[in-house]
C-alpha cells in the first residue's frame, strides 16, 4: 500500500471513529440523564429554563485575560552559549451566556519575543542554542459549543483544552506559553449518583510547537489523532478513605506511531488525619500499557506511583517513586499527552521515556503560607517548593542520572502573581548536564 492510500485510509478511519463515538456518547448521555440537575446549572432558575436547558441570555456572558511575561536560560553541556528566551503571551477568551441550553466559548494564544531570542524553538534554525519550545504566534486556542440540554449531561464539540487529573496521562502543558488543545468533542456526566464520567475524542491534537511548525518528525505541531479518553472518578468514599479513579486512554497517534499506545489504569488518593495539626496524604496509582494502532512494535509495559506524604503547619513532605516500565528495552511506557513538565523534574530530561524505562526515586518538600502576622501579610500565599529525584532505568538498572529542583510563586495583589524556577540536572549514562532558571510574572483578570 503506498503512503498515500495508507494516510488516507487512517484519515477515513478518524472520521467513522469521530462520528460512531459522538453518537454514542449523546445516545448514553440521553439513557442515563434522568431528572437530575443538568450538571453546573444548579443556580439557574425555573424561568431561567426553556426546552430542557438553561437560557440567561446570550451575551449574559463572562470575559477573561490573562497575561504572563517569562525570562528563560538554559545552560546545556555540548553548546558554547546559552538559550535565553524572553517571551509574553496574552490570552483573551469569551464566553457566551446560555441560549436554549447552548453555550460557545472561543479563546486565543498571542505569543511574542519582547527581548533575547537566543534560543532553539525547535525550527528556527538557531541550533547553536539549547531548545526552548516558546513559539512566537497566534492561534485559536479554544473554541467550542456545549450543549446542556440533558439532565446531568454537558456535551462540548469543537476545540477544547483539558487536564484529566493530575495531568500524568492528559494535560494542556500550562507551563508552555503555548497550550496542547484538542479538535473534538466530550462528554461530561455527572447523572449517575457518586461517579464522574469523562469521556473525549480528538481527532487532531494541536501541540505546543505552534501551528507553525514543520509537519512530520517529534515535534509536529498538529498530530491527525484517533483518540478516545474514558475516566471515572467516584465521590468521596464513606469513612475518609479517599476517591478512586479508573481510566482507558486508547491513542492512534497517526503522524507519530511510536506514540500510539492503550492504556489502562486507575489510583487511590486520599488524606487522613492523624491527629490535630498533622495529616497523612496518600496516592497509590498503576496502569498497564500496549501497543496500539500502528506502533511499530509490539509492546507491554506497566506504569506504578507511590507517593505518601506528611502535612502539618503548612509543610508537607512527600517520599515518592514513579516507574514508567519497559519491555525488555525494546519500548517503554509513554504519556504523548501528558503536561510531562509537572513530572520527573523541571529540567524536562525524561519528557519522552526512554527505551529502557525509568525509575524516579524523589523527595518533595513544600511550604506554603498562610495566616501570617501582621507586618508579613504580603507573604500569605507564598509557594515553596524543592524536590530531589534519582533516576535509573527500569531495564538493566542503569544510573541516568540526578536532579535538584526548586520552585516559588509569590503572590503580590488580587490575580498578579510572580514565580521563579530553578532545575540542575547532573547527568550520568542518560544525557548531558542541564541547568535551568526562570522567572515569571503573571496577570489574570
């Protein structure tokens, strides 16, 4: 078969997987709806109502901005000088009111270098400089219809932004100046008593690279996807025991097949106090992962994270370890979607895993403020954070490498906020040194 007929037969593949699983998703979405509430709709009234949705008017709607300016420097073994990044994004959106039960939203992503750009963004040819994926642009980052028609359903189709937990599988990347969106629809259903229901399908995927980039290679910017997303999560469960949460992420990432993968897995998470002041935290989470689509190999690897945590007093240490498995090093657990950024440390060294897997032994300490005295309340919201990971590979037990990490955000008046990250990574047998800081300062109005 040549490439052509192979694109066009995942393309004609995406379209009856989009339309078979919107319809299913409102025919589920109409079966279980029932006489609930339609879902975040609980304060609008019954002459607020018509023809099963809400309606306050359409321009009863809500405006946002936010705004945040960022300086980033990477030091990097192997490069004589090094990136320096000085960019600002602002990013407007609007939302409507409800209209007969239908409600639009568009936002967009304006991206500029106002200061050094002495850096590698993946493709504009200045390679003698570490990469910092800030991509000056503009582009539409949402914008989408909902439908809250059926009771304790809310239907979204267009292009939509998500962050499923933690974000460990499915994330916007908010640490970029540019978010990971999707082009799809969802559903979210809140009908049946105690459980969350998501489920998402995206038939493309607009990465941080920016519309802009060179299509092909790892750092395309629009993936042709065929991506299913089902997560459910329970309500708190009786005697403090936390919530649990079960997931299938089916991914056919058609650009980059060595992406695609289904993934099955769910955690437990919760707190418990212990006594007055001190609280035990908990996340026990483990998923198993295959080939899927057109990965060229035929894979299975596990996922696992412990991380149990102590807080009191406005600390809180957490002693965790993350295992992305591998197959005999032939392939290794991937997370394609995740905001990875948040994961294995800032420096951003494991942001792909590697063949052979990893192993990431961390301690994270953080402190936050609050209730301080008089004379030091500017500080109250102050954030904290410092981790230290070891890292080592999953097959063959191969020392990569370690990491110091450290983290403030300071808040100074009502949706102004400045934060400040460090990242020193001391490589081993994975990589080179890398050293990285920045400094931020964000609006949101």
């Amino acid at each position: 078969m040549s490439k052509y007929h192979a694109l066009a037969s995942k393309a004609l593949r995406a379209s009856v997987n989009s339309i078979f699983c919107v319809s299913f998703a409102l025919l589920v979405s109409a079966s279980i709806g029932g006489s609930v509430a339609s879902a975040g709709d609980e304060n609008i009234s019954d002459d607020q109502r018509t023809f099963g949705g809400p309606n306050t008017g359409f321009f009863n709607g809500k405006f946002w901005l936010t705004s945040r300016y960022r300086y980033e420097h990477v030091n990097q073994f192997g490069f004589a000088d090094p990136a320096r990044a000085s960019t600002l994004r602002w990013r407007p959106g609007l939302e409507s009111g409800f209209f007969y039960g239908f409600r639009a939203g568009i936002e967009g992503d304006f991206i500029m270098e106002v200061g050094p750009d002495d850096f590698n963004n993946t493709f504009n040819g200045k390679t003698q400089y570490p990469i910092v994926v800030d991509v000056e642009s503009a582009e539409v980052n949402q914008a989408y219809i909902e439908s809250h028609h059926i009771p304790g359903v809310v239907l979204k189709g267009g292009r939509y932004r998500v962050n499923l937990d933690n974000q460990r599988f499915i994330g916007s990347i908010p640490w970029r100046q540019n978010d990971q969106t999707f082009d799809g629809a969802t559903a979210t259903i809140t009908a049946i008593p105690g459980l969350n229901i998501f489920y998402g399908y995206a038939g493309n995927v607009n990465r941080i690279f920016s519309s802009r980039a060179p299509d092909g290679g790892l750092n395309d910017g629009d993936l042709t996807s065929n991506i299913h997303l089902v997560n459910v999560k329970t309500d708190p469960l009786p005697y403090d025991l936390g919530n649990l949460t079960g997931y299938v992420y089916l991914m056919d990432m058609m650009d980059i097949d060595a992406f695609s993968n289904a993934t099955y897995g769910g955690f437990w998470k919760g707190k418990q106090k212990i006594i007055d002041g001190l609280t035990f935290k908990y996340h026990f989470e483990y998923a198993f992962q295959t080939d899927y689509g057109d990965h060229p190999v035929d894979f299975n690897a596990s996922y696992v994270h412990i991380a149990p945590a102590l807080s009191a007093f406005g600390f809180t240490a957490t002693v965790a370890y993350e295992q992305l498995g591998s197959d005999g090093g032939r392939a290794a657990f991937q997370t394609p979607l995740a905001t990875g950024h948040k994961f294995n440390g800032f420096a951003d060294l494991f942001l792909i895993t590697p063949a052979a897997g990893l192993r990431d032994y961390y301690v994270d300490l953080t402190y936050k403020v609050k209730g301080a005295p008089q004379g030091l309340s500017f500080f109250n919201g102050l954030l904290v954070k410092a981790q230290y990971h070891e890292f080592r590979s999953h097959f063959g037990d191969v020392d990569y490498g370690s990491e110091f990490d450290l983290y403030v955000k300071q808040p100074i008046y009502k949706g102004l906020f400045a934060d400040f990250k460090y990242a020193n990574y001391s490589a081993e047998n994975f990589g080179t040194d890398r050293e990285k800081f920045s400094f931020g300062l964000v609006y949101n109005y």
